[in-house]
C-alpha cells in the first residue's frame, strides 16, 4: 500500500527547505550587497572628512584600497587623471572594474576618492557564503530531524490503514489491531482509532450476518406463500364452473404473482454480496426468451399487437438463468404495457438480445431517467412501480451484461442486453 501520508509529509518537508534555501540565499546576497555599499560609502566619506578638516597635499590617502586626487578651483591640476572629471558629485562604480569613485565639490576645490572594493567584495562574499551554509545546513538538519519524528508519528496511523485495507468486510480480523500488536510509537490517538476501528468491525460484521439471515429466510418465506397462490389458482381455474368473470380475475392474481416472483428474484440476487453469485449452468438463451414470452403474452389480451421470437443465431450461456428470466421479463413486461397496436419482437444473437416494440416511444428527457428507480415516463399508466428497468440494469452491471435503450417517442423502443464473453459457450 502506498504510504500516502508519510509522502505527502516528505514533500511539505522538501518544499518548505526548498522555499527556505531561495528565501535565505536572496536575504544574505541582498543583505551582502546593502553591507558592501554601506561599507564604501562610509569609508569614502569618513576619508572626505578627514581631507576637508586638514587640507592639503599631505591629507590625501594613499593606500593599498583607497587614494586621492584634489583639483584646486584655480585651474586643472596634472596630477587628476583625466577620466575622473566626467563624474558629477557624488559616488560612483566604474564600469568593468572594482572601483568605486568619490567626488565631492567645495569652495577650494574638487576631492576625488578612488576605492578599491576588490577586497571588501571578497570579505562580503566569504562572509555570506559561510552564514548561508551554516543557515541552510541548520535548516536541513531542523527539517529533517523533524521529518523524522513526524513519519515516526504517522506510520503507526500508516501501518493501521494497511491493516484494515485488507480486511475481508464479512470477516474482518479484529486481533490484528489489538492494542498489543500495535507498533511501539504508537500514541493515544492511534491506540483510540483502533479502538474505533474494531467497534466498527463487529457492526460490519454483524450487519453483513443479519444480512446473510434476511437473504436466506426471505429467499425461503417470500417464494412459500406465492407457490401456494400460484398452486390454488391453478386449481380454482381448472374448475369447469368458474365463470369467464371470476377467470379473469385468477389470470390477474397468477400474472401478479408472477410479477412478485420475478421481483423477489431480483432483489435476493441483488441482496446478495458481489462475489457470492447464483447458482450457475449452461442453457440455450432462446428456452429462457420463450418461458418469458408465453409469460406475457395475458398482458396482450384484447390488444392488437403480434408477438414473435425471431432466432439470429445460437446463443448458449454458462450463467445464472433465473438473472435471465428477470431481466428479459421485465424488458417484455413494460414492452406489453406501453404498445397497444403494432409489433413486440425479441431477437436472439449468438452475442446479444434485443426487444423491439412498436409502442409510445420516449422523449429525449424520459430516456435519460428510463434507468432511475420509481421514475415513470407515463404516470397515467396504471401498471407498474417504475422499478423495471432500474432492476434490469443493476442486473446487469452486476454479471457484467450491459443493457442499452433506444427509443423515439411515437416509433417504439429497442433494449439491448450484451452478454459478457465470459458467460459466452460456443453452440
């Protein structure tokens, strides 16, 4: 697992030596560079001063970094080279060298003072490079000694994620983040947090059992009543003195446990944890669209439309069938409910399956939503929740089927259901 935290506190760290190191080294040479002008600008004028107090040929310096020249204001003096008359009062930097050049204008006279700063340069540079050293060096041993203490802090809350990163949720292991088998710096907080932590995990746990109790009693429970409708109207219909009336009626309480069963199905594949599938087999997709097409044909009584199976090839899946039945029984269920005249076909692919109406169709805006639970194009239509198709493609993402819709409103609509080409056999 990537050290996400330990990472991210490394690069705070980097980032903020790396700021420091431009924030000190741009101080000390702006600092270097406001020493050395301040440096020769005292020098020349303390020199200045010394001159004017006792004027004279004797008080001019002459040294190793500074001497002077004084033109009296009777007329050019030889002795005042001729370059240094184009300065105007005040000091300057001679271009290309390390001189710097200070004129001053009296009454008696012009004073030029010429400073050699080659060597004060040196002493300025020395001198910063070694307070940058020692400011950068303080400064990335500060930071990383704290860096250190802090990975030392966070890897137990590391080391605590990784851990839990692997827990399988319907079993999670709670001894290994007991309070004993915790790393040895660990703090409060982290010995809190795993506290934290294993609370949480009994009520995964005992939330992922009660699940496991409810899927398996209402797998049990729901489907006993419906079988024991579906067997009693079975046998009240086949009673030769039920009237056409009371027929009709036991029609609808079988289509309507039909409809139960099938949602039930779907909710108890969909209860059930992703890696924890139905049971499978191999079977022909054509028997399953047939089963499902006798099914809805009641939907279509006293209405004009043709129902067919076209075959375009075999298709045979190693699969849940029952996943199948659910989905291809709701597509033709709401296919029945919204075609009134026309045409309802199911196509069979070696790959794929399609239902083709010819019913209302659905605009642009109820064609975004068709997949959204309870949302219904048509509330006027006494028939169904609004649940079909919500149920048919959390179906389908779950076995890895993908199901397209395509519809027109007023030219019908087509669902496509894509098998995966792992659950593909060959015919």
């Amino acid at each position: 697992m990537p050290q996400g935290l330990p990472r991210r506190i490394k690069l705070a760290f980097v980032l903020q030596a790396l700021v420091g190191s431009i924030v000190i080294s741009l101080g000390i040479v702006l600092g270097g560079l406001f020493v050395h002008d301040y440096l020769v600008d005292n020098r020349v004028q303390a020199e200045a001063r010394a001159f004017w107090s006792r004027p004279g040929p004797s008080a001019l310096p002459r040294s190793q970094t500074i001497r002077g020249h004084f033109e009296p204001a009777a007329g050019p003096s030889d002795s005042v080279p001729d370059g240094l008359r184009r300065f105007p009062a005040g000091i300057h930097t001679v271009p290309g060298t390390s001189e710097s050049v200070y004129v001053e204008r009296r009454d008696q006279g012009t004073l030029y003072l010429i400073f050699d700063s080659s060597l004060l340069g040196r002493a300025v540079i020395w001198t910063g490079a070694l307070a940058l050293a020692l400011s950068l060096l303080t400064m990335y041993l500060l930071s990383w000694l704290t860096y250190r203490t802090s990975k030392r802090l966070v890897l137990p809350v590391n080391w605590l994620a990784g851990v839990v990163s692997r827990w399988d949720p319907r079993a999670p292991d709670l001894e290994a983040i007991a309070p004993s088998r915790l790393p040895p710096d660990s703090g409060s907080e982290v010995l809190a947090l795993s506290r934290a932590l294993a609370g949480l995990g009994h009520r995964v746990a005992r939330f992922v059992q009660r699940e496991r109790d409810f899927t398996r009693d209402a797998s049990h429970e729901l489907r006993t009543p419906l079988t024991v409708i579906r067997v009693a109207t079975d046998l009240m219909m086949a009673e030769p003195d039920v009237g056409a009336r009371a027929h009709r009626s036991l029609a609808r309480v079988q289509r309507a446990g039909r409809d139960m069963e099938s949602v039930i199905d779907a909710f108890l594949i969909l209860a059930r944890e992703a890696d924890v599938a139905p049971q499978t087999e191999e079977f022909d997709v054509r028997e399953v669209v047939e089963e499902e097409v006798e099914r809805v044909r009641p939907l279509l009584a006293g209405k004009d439309v043709e129902l067919d199976i076209v075959q375009e090839g075999e298709s045979r899946l190693v699969a849940p069938p029952r996943v199948l039945h659910v989905i291809v029984g709701n597509l033709l269920s709401n296919a029945a409910r919204f075609t009134d005249a026309g045409r309802i076909a199911v196509h069979v692919y070696p790959g794929h399956v399609e239902v083709r109406d010819t019913g209302i169709g659905m605009a642009p805006d109820a064609l975004s939503r068709a997949f959204d639970p309870f949302y219904r194009a048509d509330p006027d239509t006494p028939n169904g929740k609004g649940m079909g198709l919500s149920i048919v493609r959390r179906l389908g993402e779950r076995f890895g089927w993908p199901v397209e819709l395509y519809s027109a409103e007023g030219r019908g609509t087509t669902a496509i259901v894509r098998f995966g080409a792992s659950a593909l056999r060959p015919a």
